[in-house]
C-alpha cells in the first residue's frame, strides 16, 4: 500500500499563509498543500495599499504579487479563494471550510495545520462607523472601495478627510489623501502621533504634517461619526465636542487578532491575546502552527510573548512554519525588534525595540542618547539631520532600542540597530562598528557611533546627559552657544540661563560658580560635551549636559510664549 503524501492545510494566504505554503512545497514536493483564504485575493502587497490610493502605485495588478494561477503553476498549490475555515477539530484532525460563494460546508483533514489568519481592523463600538463613505483598509476591497471614493470625489470641493488614528497606517492614508488634494483631519486618543515613539522623537513629523496643511486633533477621543439624512458620513464629532468635516472617514485605530478559531479549538492564548507558539510555531498543539498578526513572537529586548503586527515578521515566520510542517524540522525563530519604518511626507520615523515609554511602562531598567547628526557629510551637498534615539540597559550597556527621524537615512540607522539587537550588542560594541563611509552616504563618524560614543561616555563616567525634557531649576545653566543662534532660538524654559560661546568658556571660568550643579547646553549636544568637559576638568562639581542641546529640548518642552 503507498503512504499517502502529507497533506498541510493552511488558513489565510497573504502574508504569513503564502510564505509558509510555498516554503513548504519547496521542502516537500510529493505535499498536498491547500490554501484557504476567506477572500478573493492571496499573496497580495496590504503594505502598498495606501499607495494605490494615493496613485503612487498606479497599476493595481503589481499590489498582486503571487496569483492563484501562479501559485497553482509554479507551486502546484491548491489555492481556494472564497473558502473559510470556520472550525478546527483537533481530535479528528480536520477543519471544517465554508465556501462563501455558495454557503456549503465540507470537512478537511489535515496532517499539519498552519493558520495565518491575521488581525481585523478595530471598529469602535459606536453611532457611524456603518455611514456611507467610513472605512477600514486591511485587504484589496476595501483598498479598491476607498480608491473609488476618492476617485469619484474628483469634482468634489472642498475634498474633506478625516483618519482616526495617527499610527503607520493612519499617517500612510493622511498621506496619500493629501497626494489626491484633500484636507485632511487627524484625530488621535494619544497626545502624539505614532503612539509607539517617545513624544520628542515625532515632533519634527507634527511640523510636517501641519506643514502640509493636515489639521492635528491630537488628546482627543472621539464620540461618534455623523452623517446626513442619506446615510452619507459628514465627519467626526469629537469627545471635546469639535466637529471635523469630512465625506471621506479613516478608521485607522490598530487591529485585533483573528483568534476565534485557535480559542474555539483550546489552543493556548498568550499574555497579549495572540496564539501562543513555541520556537518552531507550534501552539499548544504541535500540529498546529500559528504565525502572523494572529500569534505572539518573542520580543528581543525583554525575552517576553507579545503580539507584533508587522509584514516582516508575519513573511519570516511563515516560511519556518512551512519548512516546520513539511519537514518535521527548520531553524528556530528569531526574536523580533518590532522594527517599523514610516515615511510621512518628507520626514521618515522608524523604531526599532523598545522606547522609553515602553521600558518605564514595563519596568525595564533603561537610559537614553540622543543625538543630531546628518545623514552624511556636512560639507557634502544635501546634508540634513537625523535625530537617533539610542536606548540601552544602564548597567550592562546592551542595545535595548532605537528610534529615528530625518529626511534621509534613517532607515539605515535603525535597520544597523535592529541587526545589532539580535546579536545582543552592547554601546561599546557599536561605537566599533566599521560602517561604510563615503561622503554622500555618511559620515566617518556615523550617528550610530556619535550615539553609542555618548552612551559609552555615560557608561565611563566621561559625560552625563540629562534629558531634554528636565526641570532645570537648581542648575547653573550656561548656554555655550553664540548669542546669535540664542536669539533665534532661545532654550526653552529657561530665561536664567548664562551665554558663554564654548570657544570663549576656558578664559570666562571666574564668571560662574564651580560649587553649583551646572547645566551646559548647545544646539544639539556636541558643544555641549566639549565644555562638559572643560568644566569637569577645570574642577566643577557637577556638570550635566543637555541631551539633543537647545533644539531636542524645543520639541519635548512646549513654549509658553
Ligand atoms: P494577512 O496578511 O492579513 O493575511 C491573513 C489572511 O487570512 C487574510 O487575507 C484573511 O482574509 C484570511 N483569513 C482570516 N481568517 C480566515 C479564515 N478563517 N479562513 C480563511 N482565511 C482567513 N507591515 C509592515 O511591516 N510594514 C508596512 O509598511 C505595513 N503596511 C501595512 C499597510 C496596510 C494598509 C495594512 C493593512 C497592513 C500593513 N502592514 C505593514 C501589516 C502587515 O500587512 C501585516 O502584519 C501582515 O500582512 C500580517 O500577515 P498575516 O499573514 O498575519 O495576515
């Protein structure tokens, strides 16, 4: 009698679930492989959506990216568009499948199971959210609704949007409405746009966005979506009462994992509601395996489970389930960074592990660096700053994360950090770190090692920041920049302090008192560290420096003038 061939059913195939079927034929030939994916559409770009929108992605047909012909031809997959899996029983092994075009049910055995079903957009439990023109973006149909809206809104003036939600999606989607000329209205429950960053770190994407016309209600729930006699939505009204206008409403509020069908079945849940998974992406059940926006991965920076709703990961891991299921055996998996990248207009952000917020809230030991360098040589055309947020363990020195923000290259700092990350480098080890330089792509100092130089000096005991955002009452603060740059920008909060230009600090000591705590401070901390140093050597007390100088402090204090 022959063996039969193992049979793999995966549920959901985008991501996560069409990585994990084509790694799997690609390790098992003889395999029956059936993908099951509730919608029409697999294997598709979700990342590029808003892109379409926007018209950056004029063709819509490149947004597919593996077909069901494809993936039938190349990878002899039976891929069943349209068919949901609506229950797992583990004991028979099987999943039962409804066809959506027609309602019928059938039952499915399976050898190795692999779900990959994803996250649903959170709709709030409000009056609105089913008016006409309100949507969330996760698959092609809803791209494709919204791209007619906007389409069609052509003739309409004033175009008016509002985004609920100012995380990636949200900012991609105000964006590209902006791209296809209308106003945009961003409300946000947080004080801050992309709630994962440190506060300071966003503020140059709060000038770019109100620099591109956006209107920011940040603070501020919302209360509920009004509409006209028609059903048609005329905008949000918020929880202060403020009324924003708009035809067109962006839910873009964060997601919720489709776990329904892992709980209905007992499979383990995690401490943040994903799938429980091991180190191969077996849940609970070892025939079971779990990846994507669904389950929960190991965070690099604290060891813990928790739920990382990024295309990397989901792509990762679905291809070491597959390899898993096919072959019984593959590489375990990595712990993830959540590093996450967003271009709003010209400005770009990108994190990578933990923030600050993130530590303090997990009661994670942690300080911080910040830093304002340029992207490449001063002296080469083009030159602009990035600000590097470096974020490390205070005893041990290890890299626990990173955030940034500039124009230019800010992908590559943060991509250099989360590789540093997962081989668990120190402060030390990235101030040795040979980065390739040339003037147009970088400095011989890159802002990588000025950051990790002062992290190091911090660990030594050769410098001492204290964060942007201090009270500097009790300080002696001397100001070591020109009295020209003083008078364009002014330190915040900080009327008392003493001008003295670095360059004049050695001869002017007897103007200041050595037996008081000082505070130095310049445009963005590098002056500063030189007369840090010249204080602390000539017998101060006590000399901090203050970290991003002058500038970072403008974005994490706001002016009361
Ligand atoms: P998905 O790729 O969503 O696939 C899940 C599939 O499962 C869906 O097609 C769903 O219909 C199907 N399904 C669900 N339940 C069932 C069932 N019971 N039976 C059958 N099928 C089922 N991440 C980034 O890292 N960078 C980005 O720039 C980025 N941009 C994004 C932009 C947008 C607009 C969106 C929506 C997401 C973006 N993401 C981005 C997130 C990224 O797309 C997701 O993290 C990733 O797609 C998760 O993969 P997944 O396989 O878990 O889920």
């Amino acid at each position: 009698m022959t063996k039969s061939p193992l049979r793999i059913v995966i549920v959901g195939g985008v991501a996560g679930g069409a990585s994990a079927a084509t790694r799997a034929r690609r390790c098992n030939e003889p395999a029956e492989i059936i993908l099951l994916e509730k919608d029409e559409f697999v294997s598709f770009a979700n990342c590029g959506m808003p892109y379409h929108i926007g018209g950056e992605i004029p063709d819509r047909s490149k947004l597919l990216v593996a077909t069901k012909e494809l993936l039938e031809r190349r990878f002899r997959l039976d891929v069943r568009p349209r068919s949901e899996a609506i229950r797992i029983d583990r004991v028979a092994k099987s999943v039962t499948v409804k066809n959506i075009a027609d309602g019928t049910e059938y039952s499915l055995t399976y050898d190795k199971l692999i779900l990959s079903p994803g996250a649903s957009p959170f709709v709030p439990p409000m009056e609105g959210t089913t008016a006409k023109g309100v949507f969330t973006l996760r698959n092609i149909a809803d791209m494709d609704r919204i791209r007619a809206t906007v389409d069609s809104s052509e003739s309409v003036t004033p175009k008016q949007a509002v985004v609920i939600g100012a995380g990636f999606i949200g900012l991609e989607m105000v964006e590209q409405l902006v791209h296809r000329g209308y106003q945009v209205a961003l409300a946000e429950l947080m004080p801050q746009i992309l709630p994962p960053m440190d506060p300071e770190m966003v503020a140059p994407l709060r000038e770019e966005l109100l620099a591109k016309g956006v209107r920011l209600e940040l603070g501020n729930g919302i209360r509920q979506i009004t509409s006209d006699a028609s059903g048609c939505a005329t905008g949000v009204e918020l929880q202060n009462g403020t009324h924003l206008a708009g035809s067109l409403i962006i839910l873009g509020m964060g997601v919720r994992p489709n776990t329904h069908l892992a709980i209905d079945a007992g499979l383990q849940i995690g401490r943040t509601g994903g799938i429980s998974t091991n180190q191969f992406l077996q849940t609970s059940d070892p025939d079971i395996y779990a990846v994507g926006d669904a389950c929960e991965y190991v965070f690099g920076p604290t060891g813990e489970s928790m739920r990382i709703a990024l295309a990397g990961p989901a792509n990762r891991a679905g291809r070491l389930a597959g390899e898993h299921a096919a072959t019984g055996h593959s590489a375990a998996t990595a712990p993830v960074m959540g590093t996450a990248v967003v271009r709003v207009f010209d400005q770009t952000a990108a994190i990578t592990g933990l923030s600050m917020k993130a530590a303090a809230r997990a009661g994670i030991p942690a300080e911080s660096v910040t830093v304002i360098a340029g992207q490449h040589a001063g002296y080469f055309p083009g030159a602009t700053p990035i600000t590097l947020k470096l974020i490390y363990a205070p005893e041990s020195g290890r890299v626990l994360g990173a955030q940034a923000v500039g124009k230019d290259g800010v992908d590559k700092r943060i991509d250099v950090l989360a590789t540093a990350m997962a081989f668990r480098a120190t402060v030390r080890d990235l101030s040795g770190l040979d980065l390739a330089y040339a003037p147009p792509y970088g400095s011989a100092k890159d802002p990588v090692h000025q950051a990790a130089f002062t992290a190091c000096n911090q660990l030594d005991g050769l410098g001492h920041v204290v964060p942007a955002d201090a009270d500097l009452f009790g300080y002696q603060v001397v100001d070591v920049r020109t009295p020209a740059e003083i008078a364009k920008a002014p330190l915040t909060g900080c009327p008392q302090a003493i001008t003295i230009p670095v360059d004049e600090l050695r001869d002017r000591l007897n103007e200041l008192d050595a037996s008081k705590p000082t505070l130095v401070c310049c445009g963005v901390g590098i002056r500063g560290h030189v007369a840090e140093r010249l204080l602390v050597q000539s017998g101060f007390a006590s000399v901090s420096n203050l970290s991003g100088g002058a500038t970072l402090r403008r974005r994490a204090v706001p002016s009361t003038s």
